[in-house]
C-alpha cells in the first residue's frame, strides 16, 4: 500500500472518531428532549443503516457493478463485527450516558485504547513497541485531565451506569481488533452496510415485545437522522476503510481523538465548563497520537512497513 492510501485511511480513522465524539453531546440533547433510550437507540442505528444502504445503491449506480461481493465467510464476520461491535456498543454506551455525566460515560468508553492495543499485543505474541507505550501514557494522563477526575465527587455515581460504560469499552475494542482481521480489498460502503444491518436486527430482537411507540413522532426522526449519521454511518464508513490498512492497534490510538471531540462537544453544545487541566489532557491525547503517527511514519520510511 502507497504512503498516499495509509495517510487517507489515518486521516478517516481520526475523522470516524471525531463523529463519534460529538455524538456525546447530541445524544444528552436528544434524552434532554424527553426520548427514551430505547427510541434513541433504534431510531440511530436504523437511519444509519438506511444511510448507508442509499449510498451503497448510488456507488453501484455509478460504477456499474456489484459491491456485495465475498464469501458467506466473510458475510458472517460482517455480521458478528456489527452486532458485537456496533449494536452492543451502541446499546452500553447510551445506557451508560443515561445515567451518567457526558464526561465521566466518555471516559469508562475510552478505556477502549488500551484493551485494544492488549488484545494486538496478545494476538502478535509480543509486547508493544517503546513509542506505543509513550503513546498509551500520554493518553492515560491526558485521559485523566481531560475528563476532570481529578476534580471529580463520585460519592454520588451510579454504579450501574459505570458497569455499562466500561462493558462499552470492551465492545467497542473488540469492534477495532476484530475490524483488523477484515481484507482491505471490500468495498467499505458494502462492509459498513452489511455490519449495521445485523446491528439494526439484533436491537430490533433486543426490543421485542417492547412496544415502539412514537418511534416515528416529532423530533425523534431528526434525532435519529444526526445519531444515525455521526454515531453509524460515517464512522464505520471510516473506519471499515481504515482499519485493515493501518491495523486495529494503530487505529486504537488514532482513535483517542473521540475524547478531545467530546471534551469540546460537550463543552460548546452542553455549556460544561472546560477548565485548564481538561485543555491540558486534550493536548497531551493529540501527543498520543503524535507519538503513534510518528512510528508509523518512521517505519515506513525505513522500509520495515507491513
């Protein structure tokens, strides 16, 4: 792969991440709006699979061939990434915002960097490289501040909310690592269609016979439409680009730019103060990265890329 394609797919791996830093802040709008979670939750990851199916339909329009294409295999390992990587992702994570600060739910979510560079640790037999560790420290303690734990009272934290927030971070890492094990040469759009279609039939199965009730009134579809396409659609666009070119334990680190998106999501959308300390965590987490794309560069360059 040339140096122009690997740069596109980190630059798409940090955008995906963007979005889904900013859908902290949109999701806390939408339950101030008086919708359940689970309204929520199935309105996101149906406009999100309807996004991405429309799109898929324009792009075979327009080149003239079919996208879907590979063996039932890989069909199979679309469907498990999407339900244990999306749909379960999806579902912890907005109980855990529903029950918790915006902050604090970004946070136990973002524990996700180093459960992912664990499990590439564990799957390459090898410990990771010195400028990982440096990467992962300087995304540790710019965790720490930018979330403000320091100045944090968790006399009053509701302990379910934690559990689900971490349970969040455990999918959303096996969502990065099990995406590395993907051939890069599927088409992006037909992986992220595939993949949301089995996360929107497990959620539907998850609700039954719940009712759904006021799933199409009011505001609920324009807060389905924003949380389908930032927190869906364009992000496992990005990333089901990205990650099998760069691999899951780079695509980690990349993706600690979710926390600096929140930080300010939260900050300009919820009126959340944004002290000092919080700025300060946000840069040490774009050193992190730094760090990373620093040791991808410099492998390349020495010719010891994959």
């Amino acid at each position: 792969m040339n140096r122009t394609n690997r740069l596109l797919a980190i630059v798409l791996v940090l955008l995906g991440s963007t979005s889904y830093g900013l859908l902290t802040a949109i999701y806390k709008l939408a339950l101030a709006d008086g919708w359940s979670v689970n309204q929520l939750t199935l309105n996101q990851v149906l406009s999100g699979a309807v996004m991405l199916w429309l799109t898929l339909g324009v792009t075979r329009l327009r080149k003239g061939k079919p996208s879907l294409t590979g063996t039932w295999r890989a069909w199979l390992k679309l469907a498990i990434i999407g339900i244990v990587g999306l749909s379960l992702t999806t579902i912890l994570y907005n109980e855990a915002l529903a029950r918790l600060d915006g902050s604090l739910g970004i946070v136990l979510l973002f524990q996700f960097t180093w459960i992912t560079i664990l499990l590439e640790s564990i799957r390459k037999r090898k410990w990771p490289s010195r400028q990982e560790w440096i990467a992962v420290a300087f995304i540790v303690v710019g965790t720490v501040l930018a979330v403000g734990l320091l100045e944090q009272d968790f006399s009053r934290v509701d302990g379910l909310g934690v559990l689900y927030g971490l349970l969040s971070a455990v999918t959303y890492s096996l969502f990065f690592f099990l995406t590395g094990f993907l051939p890069s040469q599927l088409d992006p759009i037909a992986k992220s269609a595939i993949m949301s279609t089995a996360s929107l039939v497990f959620v539907i199965v998850l609700q039954v016979p719940m009712t759904f009730g006021g799933a199409i009134e009011g505001s609920l579809i324009g807060w389905g439409l924003l949380l389908g396409f930032l927190g869906t659609a364009f992000p496992f666009f990005c990333f089901n680009y990205g990650i099998p070119k760069i691999g899951s334990g780079l695509a980690a680190l990349l993706g600690s730019m979710e926390l600096p998106a929140a930080i300010i999501g939260v900050y300009v959308l919820l009126g959340e103060p944004l002290s000092a300390w919080q700025a300060a965590g946000s840069g040490l987490i774009i050193a992190g990265i730094m760090a990373a794309q620093w040791k991808t560069t410099h492998t390349v360059t020495t010719g010891k890329g994959r």
